[in-house]
C-alpha cells in the first residue's frame, strides 16, 4: 500500500498511520484512505484531489447519497457504520478488515456466505434502499466468513412504508439478478437468464453497454 501524505485541513494530529486502500481507477473515483484515529480504524473516502467540476458535482452528490444510505441502514448486520461526511469532500466509514468477493476463486466460498448476503439484500431493500451496483468487488469477506456490502454511491432511495415505485422496483431486481449471477458463479451453478421486462431491459442496457466499449476502443485506436 501507497503512504499519502497528511493533509493538515482534513488529517489532524489525532490522525496518524494514512495509508491508501487502493488507487484510483479512473478521474471520477475518489481516494480511498485508512487512519487510526482516536484508537479506532477509520476509512476517509476522499473526493477532494478530483477535478474541480467533477469534485463539486458527481462527487459530492454521490458522498451525499452514500451518507443517506448508510443512516437509513444503520444497525443491519453486514453494514459498516458511517461516520457522516467531513466537511463536503470526504465521507468516513467503519474499516472492515477483509477480502473483496472478486479476490477468491469458484469454488472456494461457502454457501454460508451467501444466504449472508441475500439477508443483507433484503433488509437493505426492507429500508427503502436499492443498491444499483452490486457486484463482486463491493462484497467483503473477513477470515471468519463474516459477509459485508459497501460501497452506496449509486444507490436509490423509496419511502419505505409507501409502495415502492417503476425505477425502485427496476433497482431492486437489478441487486437480486446481480446477486443471482454472483452466486452462480462461485457455487458452480448455472447461470441464470433474466426474464420478462426486465429481461428485455436488462439486455438492451448490456448491449448499449457493448457498443459504447468498441467505439472507445476504436477511438483509443485512432489516438495511437
């Protein structure tokens, strides 16, 4: 792991051991660090090193959203606590101490881990919250088979007494059909096949998906 330098207007002297989690993917990502603070490990997901037009857009709203979801799911076992944003840059969470889901190979995870997860999944969606990007790198495993799912940048939000909406309800499909594929994948099943509308949906966006990646690559060609 990468040492990032203290940062006076965010890392004080209560701070100390900042270390990077992993680096950026790509401009719209934010900065990922962990510190020991007050005894106590601590994980500063930090917007503030972006592009300004991207910090104070896409960065903050999507701090913003992650903070909502993470208080409407505050005490469900299998979500971190969050500390709340730190100023309007930085959001601070629990540190888990695990592997990402993406790390282990087929075959090597307990069926355990997954009824885990599809508990998580469904009291996430019981508070009125739909994910919208689950996948294997925002599932962490500790050594114990504890299960936790981070990562609420892109999540949607519904009245949780009300009946939930057309676009809600697209949401939470997408969570259960990526957790379906998820768990196909790493107990050797077969595949599964999404149906009906949101079968039709779901293809069309994978398609679109395909085309926007080759005619990037065609221009990424064309640069060289």
């Amino acid at each position: 792991m990468n040492t990032a330098k203290k940062d006076t207007d965010l890392y004080t002297d209560e701070v100390s051991g900042i270390t990077q989690l992993h680096k950026v993917r790509n401009t719209t990502k934010a900065e990922v660090y962990l510190a020991a603070r007050k005894g106590s490990k601590i994980v500063f997901k930090d917007f503030r090193k972006t592009p300004t037009l991207i910090r104070v857009t896409y960065g903050r709203y999507s701090l913003y959203r992650e903070a909502k979801a993470y208080s409407r799911l505050e005490g469900i076992s299998g979500v971190p606590r969050c500390f709340g944003l730190d100023g309007r840059d930085v959001l601070t969470l629990e540190y888990i101490k695990g592997q990402p889901l993406s790390s282990f190979k087929r075959g090597e995870i307990p069926e355990s881990v997954f009824v885990k997860l599809e508990k998580i999944i469904s009291s996430m969606h019981s508070r009125g919250v739909a994910n919208g990007d689950l996948h294997r790198s925002n599932v962490l495993l500790t050594s114990a088979w504890d299960v936790y799912l981070v990562d609420y940048a892109s999540s949607f939000f519904t009245d949780p007494a009300g009946k939930p909406g057309f676009i809600f309800r697209a949401i939470m499909d997408l969570d259960r059909f990526a957790f379906e594929r998820i768990r196909a994948r790493y107990l050797c099943l077969e595949k599964p096949v999404p149906k009906g509308l949101f079968g039709f949906c779901y293809k069309f966006c994978v398609s679109g998906k395909k085309v926007i990646k080759k005619i990037k690559k065609c221009f990424s060609s064309d640069e060289k």
